[in-house]
C-alpha cells in the first residue's frame, strides 16, 4: 500500500561489492576519498566498479579519468533523478552482488568487503546482506547499529541502504520504481526494499560495520 510511505521517510541510500554504482553531480571533491577507499584500499579483488556521473561541470569527470583503467563503465549523462542513475548501474553490472554508495561515502574500513564475502557466511538462499554504518559530521562519528530483526522493516527502514549488498538478480527485478519518485522523494529507496521484504526475500544480518556516510548528504533526514 502506497499509503504508508511519504515525502518524510527517510532514504536509506547508498552502494559496491562484485558491483559497485556510484551516483555523482558536481562532487568531485569528496569523490577521491570514496574511490579510493573502494578501489584503492579494500583488501578484496573481485570489485565491478561503476560511476554514473549527472553530467557534471566541476572537474569530477577528470578525477575519474584518473581512475578510469580501475572503472569498467563510466556514465555522464544527464538523469532525471538519482534513482534514475542508480537504476543505470544496475542495468550495467554483471557481478553476483550490489552495494550502492555516494561520492561522499567510504567503507569503514579496509577489510569490509573481505570481512562480509570472505568469512565462509552461508549467502545460499540470501537476497539482501546489510551490515552496520557510522554517520560522520565535521565533529564527530555517531555509530548507527543496524536491527537484527528485519521485520521492524514493517515499521520503517533498519539498516543504512549504503551498508547492503543485494543479490544482482535480484536487484534486476526490483529496480527503483521511478514512477513513485515524486510522491516519495528519497524514500523511494525504502519502498525498494521494503518490496523485496514483501516478496519474502530473505535478509542476512552480518557483524560488520559496513560504511560511513556524511550527514550532509542527500538523505540523511533520520539515521537510516
């Protein structure tokens, strides 16, 4: 029912594992940091990275360029909306996994992709992986535990979106449905995953914490 969502709930956004989608508009001074710590510093080979650039003019394409022979699809293009460009990666990704992260936004540590993917957990029947995440403003790092239980999903989002890995098959057939985007504005990744739930895909909690975010970002109204 598309009553229980609107324009307030927060976004629990984000992405990068096997796939790895990055949405950017003019941000190229914060994209250094988040690609190098994706590419970079992540003690963990198998990484499709993916940028989906909104055309922007502020020099970001030339920092990609820097990194363009680690990147295997650049897209700078104007997008109707960020969700709209987070759809684009998706369509472009051939990995088993997708994580979604900003240019803003690091993994927390080196070892995050080796400590979800690496440490025999059973991802079998798995849909969604989600981890942990810490919000970071200019004077301090407020660690955001995610719920255990993914039906309080019933009530509101559990986990930070960038802190997810979600099975690529499974992301192909639940695409942000852009056709909601301007009753629920950056909820519209909630109302994502909240269908998955109600498809009955299964969601596996892992001990780790997964990234950091930037409060100033696009959607970062509440924790998650």
């Amino acid at each position: 029912d598309d009553d229980r969502f609107d324009e307030n709930r927060d976004e629990i956004l984000q992405e990068v594992f096997s796939n790895g989608v990055e949405k950017i508009c003019n941000i190229g001074a914060s994209l250094k940091s988040s690609k190098t710590s994706v590419e970079l510093s992540q003690k963990y080979d198998n990484i499709e990275y993916i940028v989906i650039d909104g055309a922007s003019t502020d020099g970001t394409i030339e920092i990609i360029e820097r990194y363009r022979n680690r990147i295997a699809v650049v897209v700078s293009e104007k997008d109707n909306c960020i969700y709209d460009a987070l759809n684009k990666g998706i369509l472009q990704s051939s990995g088993d996994w997708i994580s979604v992260m900003n240019a803003g936004d690091v993994y927390a540590t080196d070892n995050v992709l080796a400590d979800v993917f690496s440490k025999g957990y059973d991802f079998g029947r798995v849909g969604v992986i989600y981890g942990d995440a810490i919000a970071v403003d200019k004077n301090a790092e407020i660690y955001y535990p995610a719920d255990d239980d993914v039906s309080r999903l019933d009530k509101g989002p559990c986990y930070r979106h960038g802190a997810s890995f979600v099975n690529r098959k499974l992301h192909l057939n639940h695409l942000f449905d852009l056709k909601k985007k301007d009753k629920l504005g950056f909820a519209l990744d909630y109302e994502q995953i909240y269908r998955m739930y109600k498809s009955g895909v299964s969601f596996l909690k892992v001990p780790v914490t997964v990234i950091k975010y930037e409060m100033r970002g696009a959607s970062t109204i509440s924790p998650f």
